[in-house]
C-alpha cells in the first residue's frame, strides 16, 4: 500500500519538472531582451516561428515512417534472398544425389 503512495508521489514529482518552454523565449533568444514588447510584427514572426516547428515535427514524423517502411522493405528483401539460396540448396542436393544414383546404377 505503502509503495504505491511512493511510486504516485514520485510520478507526480517527474511530471512537474517537465516545464514546456513558451514561444515568446524563441524572441528573448534572438533579440537578447529581458522584456517584450508584443507589437504586430513580432506577433506574426512568433506565429511564424511556430509555424516552423510544428512542420519540423510533421517533417520528422514522415521521415521517421519513411525509414520504418524501407527497413521493412529491405527485411522483406534479404528474407526472400534467403528463401531462394535456401530452395537452391536444396536443388543442388537433389542434383547432387541424382548423379551419385546414377553413377552406382
């Protein structure tokens, strides 16, 4: 009983650190202010710049599919090669223990 109450506290603890960074810390970066001042232009430049990174996201997660879809491609593929040389194998056996038939016939 005692344990869970730990775990929850500390889960709860973990969950306060994460502190998201709000946008407007982008323009303190870049104009090295303390105080901003929000006049038109600075709000479309912030929308602009979020802008931006939600499509760096979007960008990220069609890339990751991306490369999750030519692995599995290229599984698929080296999992057929494999087949093959597997049923050749077996092809020359059977050559092989057709001829030595022959050759004691």
């Amino acid at each position: 009983m005692c344990k869970k109450g730990y775990i929850k506290a500390l889960n709860n603890k973990k969950k306060k650190r994460k502190c998201r960074q709000p946008f407007i810390k982008d323009l303190r970066v870049k104009e090295d202010l303390g105080i901003l001042f929000f006049s038109p232009s600075k709000i479309i430049r912030t929308r602009e710049l979020q802008d931006v990174k939600v499509a760096a996201k979007e960008q990220e997660a069609l890339d990751k599919v991306s490369r999750a879809e030519a692995q599995a491609s290229q599984k698929a593929q080296k999992e057929l090669e494999a087949q093959m040389r597997h049923d050749n194998q077996g092809k020359r056996a059977e050559a092989r223990k057709a001829k030595e038939d022959l050759k004691k016939a």
